[in-house]
C-alpha cells in the first residue's frame, strides 16, 4: 500500500469530521470506511475532494473505502509520474548507466529482464533483454514484477534500476524475493537504489532506506553473494548480487 497517499486521505478526511458533532464517526475512520456514504455536505465534500486532487494532480470520484480509493490514486499517480513527469538521467551515472549495459553485454546473457525500465534504455545495448514496467509504454510488457510469472530460474542477469525501492519492507521484500526466483544459479542481480532521499516533485510514495546494513541482511536472507556495494552518481547506491 501507498502509505503517503493512505495518510494524506485519513487526515483530510479527519480534518472533514472533526466537529464535535462528529466525534464518534471521527474515532472510527480507518482503511475501511466507505468514503461516499460519509455525512458530507456538498461544501464539506468540495473542500475534501480538492485537497486530495490539488496535491497529487489527479480527479478521483472517491467511491468505496479508503483502502479501494487509495489503489485507485496511487495507480493513477504512478502512472501520470513514472509515464510522464519522470525522465532517465542514464548519462548520468558512472556504475549504473551505460558501463553497467556494456558490462552486462560482453558476457553475452541469455535472457536478461529489466525489472522497471522506463523507457528502456538498454533495449538497444544488451542483447536478450525484456523490460517490464507498469507505468511505461516503452516496456516490452507493462506488469509488476510480482505479475511477471514466468519459469523460476529463467534469467542469468537481473536489473532493477531504482524499481525496487517504494513502500514498506513487505513490498521491498516481495518483489525483491520473486526477482531472486527468477535468476538462474550463478545469475547476477544489480540494483541502484535511493538511500531514502525524499524529493519535491515527487514521487507521492514512500522511498525505502536501503543502506549496507540492510543489503548484507538481504544477501544472507536470500542465499547470494554480495559483489559489488558503491555510491554512484546522484547520492544513489549501486550493489549487485551472484545467486548461490
């Protein structure tokens, strides 16, 4: 779940219903309330609806519980900000741009999958590569990793370049896991990641803490060997793992 877009619900809605009068609803306003079936006063509703929409640049018809509302914002917003305001800075990096692609290619990789490509940069530079991305039409395949259901154990190289870095630890986990699924024995997985650096504009989503403690906790937890741990480019970590 989209814990900043859950929040920013539960606060104006709280803010909507804090009169005494509204004592009791206000205690019980959680994950399952059903938005539209709340008191609302065509003001109240008006005042409600534009702050939600004024902060993530989205129109939502807020109907159902906070939980179904909060899906529908985040995959709109993810889609209008991954598909559209996001753009690669792949010349940007010294480890994970364009030496990661010519590393990759010289071990002439059977199968490679590109786990959150964007536009896909890499199509063009390493041979055998599919790239999955749900927010971007330049992806091979618009799923989630955890919708990429192919056979275990199907590709020798793994790049997730900033895709496996949102949320909780379970979403981190998750989708970390399922891409170590999918290596082949002896397959390498690289990742850039973002410390926890929270920008302006945006993305509205958590961004997970990675750091070495945490990726020496994944390499045991997970069966690999830590190769690679550097500080790239723009303040981001590059690591990369070897299956056992």
């Amino acid at each position: 779940m989209n814990n900043k877009i859950f929040n920013l619900l539960i606060e104006n809605l709280q803010d909507s219903f804090k009169l005494k009068k509204y004592s009791d609803l206000f205690s019980t306003i959680d994950k399952n309330t059903e938005i539209d079936k709340l008191p609302w006063t065509p003001a109240k509703y008006s005042k409600f609806k534009s702050k939600i929409e004024d902060t993530l640049h989205l129109n939502c018809n807020f109907v159902g519980t906070v939980n179904d509302v909060c899906h529908e914002l985040d995959t709109k917003y993810l889609l209008r900000f991954f598909g559209e305001v996001w753009q690669p800075r792949t010349d940007d990096y010294n480890f994970t741009g364009w030496e990661l692609a010519a590393d990759i290619s010289r071990q002439n990789p059977q199968s490679v999958l590109d786990v959150g490509c964007g536009y896909h940069p890499f199509k063009t530079k390493i041979p055998n590569i599919i790239g999955i991305d749900p927010y971007n039409q330049a992806a091979d395949y618009m799923v989630d990793i955890l919708e990429y259901k192919v056979e275990l154990e199907s590709h020798d190289h793994i790049i997730a370049l900033g895709s496996i870095n949102f949320n909780s630890e379970e979403d981190i986990r998750a989708r970390f896991s399922h891409c170590v699924d999918l290596l082949k024995p002896s397959g390498k997985f690289h990742l850039r990641a973002n410390p926890g650096i929270s920008h302006k504009t945006g993305p509205w989503v958590d961004i997970f803490p990675w750091d070495f403690e945490i990726v020496k906790r994944f390499e045991t937890d997970y069966n690999l060997h830590l190769d690679t741990f550097k500080k790239d480019s723009n303040n981001r970590l590059f690591f990369s793992f070897t299956k056992l």
